[in-house]
C-alpha cells in the first residue's frame, strides 16, 4: 500500500486522526464481534459511567516498519493480559486476550499507509481503550461497554536528541498502596496531571513519585517506570504493588540479562540509595528510555555520573538493543515481535 504523504522526519508526539479504527460493545453479558469504522467520534449518553465515576482503563504500544519492509508490532500478548487485569479490577468485562490481539493487528493492517517507513523515526502509536457507556448515577460499576483501537502516527520522543532529564521528588503521592498504581486506568493519570504541571512550572521534567506508605521507597513517575544502573554495573528496577508492570521495563530486564550480559534485578529501592547510583532512566512506550540525569530531593541535588549531555553507557547499550530488536535489526525472542499481514 502506498504511504500517506506525511513529513515523517518531522512529526511530534501528539494525534492525528489516521482512516479506520475498531470498535465492539458489550451489552447483556457478551461482546459482539466488534468492526472497522471510519467514524472517530464517539457518542455516549451524558451520564454514562465513564464520565461519571472514570470507568476507563486503556493501553500503549505500536506498529514499526522493519528493515526488510515488515509491518510489526511489540509484545501485543502483554497488552492484552494488562488490559484484562486493569478491566477486572475495575469490574469491567474482560475483553477476551486473543480478541484484542485480533483486533489490534486489524487496525493497524487497515491504518497501513499511516506506519512511518524504517528509519524515519516516527512510528505508528496504538491506543486501546474501554470505557462504561451507558447512563450511572448511583456509585456502580457500567452495565454497557465500548471497547475500541485507535491509531495514530507519531514522532520519536526525542525530538533533536536525547537531552537528560531533570526530576523532582514529589511530595503528592501517586497511588495508595492497595489501590489502583497497578493497572493502567485513566483516573490514575488524572491524578498525576495536577503534579506534573506543577513540577513544569517549578522546571522540573518529571516528578518521583515515592511509595505512600513510608514515603522512602522510589516508585515511578506520572507515566514510566525507573531503571537504574549501580556502579557496578547491575541494572536494577523498583519493586511495588502499587506501580505499573511496564512492557518496556520487563523487555529491558531480559535484554540486559540475555543481551548485554548484565546482572538484573527488581527490588525496593531506597531513594537514600538513589545517590549512590551511576544511571538512571525513565522506560516506557513512547521513548524506550529517557535518561535522567538530576534528581532534586527538596533543594538537594543528586547528580547521576552519567551527566547531562547524554544516555549513561548502559542506558545507551539497553536502548540501542531492544529498539534493534523491535525495529529488525536484531533477532528477538521468540513471540516477541508479531507480524501485520
């Protein structure tokens, strides 16, 4: 299929409405079989259950074209399997794990003159989401449900290079520690919304988010998971009940295991233990990893060795390593990458 005519080199992060997108409704107990549309709008009652008590979870991932002019996609099975645990816990119908896969390629393969070529830098960003449709006054769970596929193509995260970030610790907490943290629903980004703008304003780029309970443990921040590289050389990640399992953080476990060589470990994370690290990054869909390269802790700096100017050593290896493997360009794991066809 021939591309759309798109100045790929200089996308930004940010939507655009692409042709087709999937769509399926739960009503009296089942899923129907769900279908492409063209229509990017969505219409729902004024007191349906999302608007009222935020009954929505969603998902991140995306499309690349390979080396060899493959359309493909990262890891959809574990998509799948977050968004069914973030529907449970929210007593949302489980939308069924291969289904979601089928409809995700579906989308994508539809969508194909909107996947940026190899070594544009942009990909195709994916996005799907569930919400409670029909009319909620009183406080209970939607008794109808959309679920649907978004797709959108976008720019790399770095946009001009990687520049490290600085973080604050914040001093709003994130997540309770029985609560939501764990899964990827809207109303938990809706509660990091007021500290980011904040942490902006006080020119800041991210915040910390520490563990509620003792405020003393590193957890994530608004929209990633931390990775960081000890002195010696072991990468290690924050363990917590109340963080997300981030796709991008576990791929990057086993690549530096497998890959790099490197020993890897999740663990609690002392923020008193932050200082003695010589890397930090910030994994997710949108950038693989960002670099950090400050973290202010109420007027006091912790200045990673890594530095300001660049991806730390290790971070760099990670990142060159496992966008290889989503882009081709190096083997991947079995059932890592899924083709379009």
């Amino acid at each position: 299929m021939e591309k759309k005519n798109i100045d790929w080199a200089n996308l930004g992060f940010g939507y655009m409405q692409t042709d087709y997108r999937f769509v399926s409704n739960y009503k009296n107990g089942a899923w129907d079989d769900g279908m492409l549309t063209e229509d990017a709008n969505v219409v729902i009652n004024e007191c349906a259950g999302v608007l009222q008590y935020a009954q929505t979870v969603f998902e991140g991932m995306k499309a690349y074209t390979t080396e060899d002019g493959r359309i493909v996609t990262f890891r959809p099975d574990l998509n799948a399997e977050r968004m069914a645990q973030s529907a449970a816990r929210l007593e949302m119908p489980v939308f069924p794990q291969d289904k979601f896969v089928e409809a995700v390629l579906k989308t994508i393969k539809a969508n194909e003159a909107y996947v940026p070529p190899f070594g544009s830098g942009a990909t195709l960003y994916v996005r799907p989401y569930m919400f409670g449709s029909n009319p909620v006054i009183g406080v209970k769970p939607a008794e109808e449900y959309q679920f649907r596929v978004l797709t959108t193509p976008v720019g790399p995260y770095f946009k001009g290079g990687v520049k490290p970030l600085t973080i604050r610790v914040c001093d709003f907490d994130r997540a309770a520690p029985n609560g939501t943290g764990h899964i990827k629903a809207g109303l938990n980004y809706a509660m990091s919304l007021h500290a980011i703008v904040d942490a902006h304003k006080q020119g800041y780029d991210e915040n910390m988010y520490l563990d509620a309970a003792t405020r003393t443990y590193v957890e994530e921040t608004g929209g990633a998971n931390f990775l960081f590289v000890t002195k010696d050389g072991k990468v290690v990640t924050p363990k917590s009940n109340s963080i997300l399992p981030s796709i991008t953080r576990r791929s990057l476990i086993q690549v530096a295991q497998e890959y790099l060589g490197l020993e890897a470990e999740e663990r609690e994370i002392p923020l008193e233990e932050v200082k003695d690290m010589a890397e930090c990054g910030l994994c997710g869909t949108a950038a693989v990893i960002s670099p950090v390269g400050k973290i202010v802790d109420h007027g006091k700096e912790i200045c990673l060795p890594s530095g300001m100017t660049e991806m730390g050593p290790v971070t760099k290896k990670l990142y060159e390593t496992l966008t290889g493997i989503q882009m081709g360009t190096i083997k991947a794991p079995e059932g890592w990458i899924v083709e379009v066809k």
